[in-house]
C-alpha cells in the first residue's frame, strides 16, 4: 500500500500509476490522463511543479 505525502489536506505528489489518483489528478487539474502523464514524466511527480508545467503548456 503507497502513502500519499500531503500538505494539511492537499496532496502534494501525483501520482500517475494509482488509477484512483490518476482520476482524482484528471479531474482535480482538468487535463487529459495522457496530458498528466506528460507533464510528470517531463517535471517530476511533485504537484506544484506539475500545475506550472499545465499552466504554461496547455491551452485554456
């Protein structure tokens, strides 16, 4: 069983191999599942530095 790190109640790790996290990131973000993955891949699982990334390199 994975521990998700979190910040008071925010998570703070994305993490994309967990399906129900994978939903929850999907949803929480407003990006593709295939969009998420990128993102991680190109940044790290860290949230913070996974919302900039979508912040800057999607189209809103």
């Amino acid at each position: 069983m994975q521990i998700y790190e979190r910040a008071g109640h925010e998570r703070i790790v994305v993490d994309v191999d967990e399906e129900s996290e994978l939903d929850h990131w999907v949803t929480e973000l407003g990006v593709s599942a295939d969009d998420l993955r990128r993102a991680v891949e190109t940044v790290g699982p860290q949230a913070l530095a996974v919302r900039e990334y979508l912040a800057s390199h999607t189209m809103q």
